[in-house]
C-alpha cells in the first residue's frame, strides 16, 4: 500500500490526545462511605466497573475514528502492475483489405470492427490510425468519426511489416501501445519482427464464418480464329460444394451471354476454366460471377482492341528473309524486309517487332536506336551470323538483360526440348509432346542467360532464349537459321515461333491492369509537351504518371484508381484507348488467416476488452474512500455506546 500525501500520516501523533484524556478520566480517588449510604456500596461498585468498560470503549472507537481519517486524507492506494506504461502512446492499425469483407458473427469484418472502434472508444483517448493506404495521427474518435463510417476497402494488401515501419518512424520519448485488427488473411510470421520490445501489442483477429468463395482470377485470348475470339476464364475456389454458380460476361454493360458453372471437387481448392467466344472487335465490358463469398473478386474487368496489322521489319539480306515473308502475311502483318544499309531510322519507332536477321555488324547508332525501342514496348528478334563479332554482340545484348554469346561450335546439334510453358507456346499446343520433328544447326554459339530457354539442344543450352519486361521481349538464336546451316525452317515449330514473337501484348492480348503493381502502359498518341492524357469513366477519373516518346506515351498508375473498372485513356474529348483495372486476388482465400501470428502477443477477442484491460492494468487501486467509511462507521459506533452503554 503506498500514500499519495505520506505527509499527512504525521498527524498519527494526534492519537495521543485521546489515551491523555481517557487517562486523565481513569485517576483513583479515595473514597469513605458514610453509615447511611452502606447499603449502597455493591451498588457503586458495579456502576463504576460499567463505566470504566465504556471509557475504554470510547477511547477504541475514538482512536480508530481518527486513525482511519487521518488515511483517508493520505489517500492510500495499491499500485497497478502496469503503472510504468501510463504515458504509452497508442495506434491502432486497421486491416481494411477485401479479404475483411468476408462475413462474421455480426456482419462484414471490416464494418465490425469500425463499429466496435466507434462505440467502444474513450472520447478522451488520443491515438493514433494506420490502414492500408491512408494514416490519421494523433486524433480522437470524435474527430475521426466520419472518416471511419466512410473508410472503404483497399485495393492496397495489408502488409503489417510496412505499417508497422509507418509506426515506428513516429519519434517518441514514450513507448507504444499498438493494437492490430486484422482477420491475418496472407499474413506470415517474419511480418512481426517489426515490433519493438518495449512496445506493448494487442491482436485483435475477427473469424468469417463463411470462409467459401470463388474467385476470377484471369481472363486470356484461348484462341484468334478468324473472326471470333474464344477467351478463357480461369477462376478458383476455396472451399467446397459449389453447384450452379452463374457466370455472365458483358459488353458495355450489355449481356452477351451466360451459363452456369461448377466445381466438381471435394477439396478445398480448385480451378477452372470457362471458354466464351466473342467477335473479333473491340470489347470493353467484364465478366461476372454470383457466389455466397467475398463480393470484390466477382467481377473481371477486361479490354481487347479490335485487330491492327501488326508492323514487322526484318533487317538483313533479303534472300535469307523469304521464309518472313510466309509467316508474316498481308492478312495480319505489314512487313518488310531491308538491307541495313537501306535502313530509314525513322522507320523503327513505328514498328512492332524488328528482326535483326544474320547482321555482321551492328552499328553503334542502330544499337542505340533498338535500345530505345525497347524500352517503349518493341519486340526484338536477333539472329546472329556465324561472322558476327562476339565482343560487339556481348555489348549489344547486355543493354536488356544478363545475356552472353560464347564462342562458335562447328559441331551438328538437335533441338529437342520446347519449353511448353513459355508465353510464346501458351496457347499453341493442346498437350506437351515429344516425338516432334527436331530441327538442327550445323554451326552454333553458346548461349547463356538468366531466363529459362524457349528451344532447347540435346546437350541443355539454349536454342532460343528470352528476356521479358512488362512491355516488351528480346529474343535471340543461338546461331543461323539459314537453310544452309540449318533446317529450321522446315520445322512446323518456326511458324508459331516467329508469329508470336511478334506480337505486341497490348494491341493482340488481352488489357487487364492490377491496381497497385504500377505496371507501365504505353499508348499510342502524338502528343505537345503542354498536353497530358486523363483515364476516366463515369464514376472517376486521375491522372497517371506519363513520360512523352515521341508518338508514344507511357504511363505509369501507381495506386490508381480507386475502384476496379472499365476506363478510356482520353486527351480532352478525345478517346485515344480503352483500359480496364481490377483488384489483386491476393486476398480471396480466406482459408489463409494464420491466426497463429498473435501467438507470441496478447490476443484480444474485442477492443473494448483492449480498453478495459488497459484501465484495469494500470490504473491505481485507490482505497481511501473505505477508511473514510470505517472512520463514519467508528463514528456512529461511539454514539450508541454514549447512548446505550451505561
């Protein structure tokens, strides 16, 4: 027991007055009784023994009455034992990622937790509130009231190691109380190493009832028949008996068609894919399912532009390039073949694709010129010649990515393995095979890269390899494909091969953008350094980031948009491209919470048990109220013995 004012126990010395008193009372007198009042004497005696027993009655109760009042004004209390931790600073980081619209005892986790913040929290408390993508420091609930009735989800994930990062960089000479509120969807355990040791840290994890749900995951171009698309639409599910799941797919908000959909599995995951054909045209819409799970994964937002002849130039002898010739037809392509010392510069910037096909030598000013092109979304295709200079090409093909040319083999080998996982075979082969036609090269160079091939010899080494980013590729042969040095070309393999190299993603594939990866875009648009380009649709609009090249523009989105959609890339009025955005689906299976990262914290099972926790921890016990009513109580005890006792 410790005292708020021990100074006061120094009145203690005033229990001396009243055992002065009650002794100064208790003095012996003499007495002679007369012969007239003997009879009286028993009588005296046993008045005066009742008396005695009541001065010291008195003197207890009097004793005690001052005792107890002189600690109430002392004010004793038991210290809490978490009284050091008074001053702490508090934030709260609320998970406000998809995976929190799942369903719980009360309704969507997120909505929940808000609830509980709003009708749990002390007005006086200040803290501090972290989420996924917006940050309100050192606030009260009354002040923020609004901003959390109206706090959507986020297309940001929730990641606690970056959060808490956010936290500790708030500089402070008091340490922290933190209280986490999320259901742990995705979350591992290396994300808590964050958390400092002096810091106190609550977990408050929410549990879906309904952990069920099926996602969109994807949506491809399956097939380019002549005047249709069939498109895929790969989807997954996490849990169990989904029967009759309607699917739908809309252009520009108009039905195109719809079926019903299901998983034929007992397990707790699965996938599957839905084919739909569609015309050969553009298409703006998205494709959407109807389950009992989360809401934010059931729609697929997805753009395709009508088909343009793809631009192709071949640089090189035009006897080796006839075989380009048949692949790359009037129908689909513009191609043209040119000698290099033809070569009209201003030509590749308009171009797709550029074959560099058996050049001796490449120029320093072509080198940069390709470099650029690169960058901007183009597809390169580099042939060596056998005359070629290893030193020049090293130098040329390091600009894209860890690429080698080694010295020349004179020795035959066979190209036996595909790699049928390679986005260049994607959609060409219904099954893996193995007794296809192996083409060979008589003459070869070595060839390492850091990417995994797409040909491969019968000795492991590269055939034909790549380098991807996200706008464009560079591939290169390990030697010649010329008729002389090698059969290649009679290989049925060389069609799919050179057509899909040659493909630009963004004009042949499908435009389906993750909100938050930042992933460039680059359109085609002539623009004036004062112009800028806007994405919008009805409900939205922003500004990306956006760097001018020439006749192109490439964007980059970073956090937006808000919310997943259909978008047109407009300059003023003008409608340049259509785009679409979607949700990551990191968060769609729920059957991911670890609630097991709170093992090594408190976990909470509400934030007003966090609340009353906090005030029970450490408030003081404060007990001076009890001896003012002991003091009350010895005070009503010496009046009855002044009243009653004799």
């Amino acid at each position: 027991m410790q005292f708020k004012h021990p100074e006061v126990l120094y009145f203690l010395f005033l229990l001396v007055i009243p055992i002065l008193v009650h002794l100064f009372q208790l003095r012996r007198f003499k007495k002679e009784y007369f012969t007239n009042v003997q009879f009286l004497k028993e009588l005296s005696i046993q008045t005066r023994k009742s008396s005695i027993i009541k001065k010291w009655l008195l003197l207890l109760t009097r004793l005690f009455l001052l005792l107890f009042l002189i600690f109430a004004f002392a004010q004793p209390f038991f210290s809490a034992k978490d009284s050091t931790k008074n001053l702490n600073e508090m934030y709260i980081i609320l998970d406000n990622s998809y995976s929190m619209q799942a369903k719980g005892k009360k309704g969507e986790l997120l909505k929940r937790a808000i609830q509980d913040l709003l009708e749990h929290t002390p007005e006086a408390q200040k803290f501090s509130l972290i989420t996924n993508a917006d940050n309100y420091w050192n606030t009260d609930i009354k002040s923020i009231q609004k901003e959390l009735q109206n706090l959507n989800y986020s297309a940001s994930p929730f990641r606690l190691d970056n959060l808490i990062a956010k936290v500790n960089a708030r500089k402070s000479a008091f340490n922290k109380d933190i209280i986490v509120i999320t259901d742990a969807v995705g979350l591992e355990e290396k994300q808590t190493k964050s958390f400092r040791k002096e810091d106190t840290i609550y977990f408050i994890i929410p549990k879906a009832e309904q952990k069920n749900n099926i996602a969109i995951d994807s949506v491809f171009i399956r097939q380019n028949l002549d005047n249709f698309y069939e498109i895929g639409i790969k989807l997954s599910a996490n849990g169990e008996d989904f029967k009759d799941i309607p699917i739908a797919l809309y252009n520009k908000n108009k039905l195109i068609a719809k079926t019903l959909i299901n998983f034929e599995t007992s397990r707790s995951f699965g996938t599957k894919t839905i084919n739909f054909t569609i015309p050969k045209e553009d298409f703006h819409g998205f494709v959407s399912i109807t389950d009992k799970g989360l809401a934010y994964d059931n729609n697929y937002y997805f753009s395709i532009s009508k088909p343009s002849k793809t631009n192709v130039i071949s640089i090189g002898d035009s006897e080796k390039s006839l075989f380009l010739a048949r692949i790359y037809t009037n129908d689909e392509f513009n191609f043209t073949n040119i000698p290099l010392a033809n070569l009209d510069y201003n030509l590749i910037e308009k171009q797709d694709a550029i074959i560099l096909n058996e050049l001796k030598d490449i120029p320093q000013a072509l080198q940069t010129t390709l470099k650029s092109f690169v960058a901007k979304g183009g597809n390169l295709v580099l042939i060596p010649a056998l005359e070629s200079n290893i030193t020049q090409l090293n130098s040329f093909v390091t600009n894209f990515g860890t690429l080698q040319f080694k010295t020349a083999t004179t020795s035959e080998k066979k190209v036996t393995k595909i790699n049928f996982n390679h986005p260049l075979f994607s959609n060409v082969f219904e099954k893996k095979i193995d007794n296809f036609q192996y083409p060979s090269t008589k003459s070869s160079f070595g060839l390492s890269s850091s990417s995994p091939s797409v040909l491969t010899y019968e000795d492991q080494s590269p055939f034909l390899t790549s380098v991807s980013n996200v706008l464009s590729s560079v591939y290169l042969f390990a030697g010649p494909i010329n008729k002389l040095n090698s059969n290649f070309q009679n290989s049925p393999i060389i069609v799919p091969t050179f057509y899909n190299m040659a493909q630009n993603i963004q004009k042949t594939g499908v435009n389906a953008i993750i909100i938050g990866e930042n992933q460039p875009f680059v359109v085609d648009a002539f623009l004036s350094k004062d112009e800028i380009l806007i994405v919008k649709n009805s409900a939205e609009s922003f500004i990306p980031v956006q760097q001018l090249m020439n006749t192109k523009v490439k964007m980059t989105f970073n956090d937006n948009p808000l919310e997943a959609g259909n978008f047109g890339i407009f300059n003023k009025t003008n409608l340049f491209q259509n785009i679409s955005f979607n949700y990551n689906r990191t968060e769609s299976n729920l059957a991911l919470s670890n609630p097991d990262i709170a093992k090594n914290f408190k976990e909470i099972d509400a934030i007003e048990t966090v609340f009353n926790s906090i005030q029970t921890d450490r408030t003081d016990t404060q007990i001076w109220k009890w001896f003012v009513i002991l003091a009350l109580l010895f005070l009503a005890l010496e009046l009855l013995i002044q009243k009653f006792v004799k």
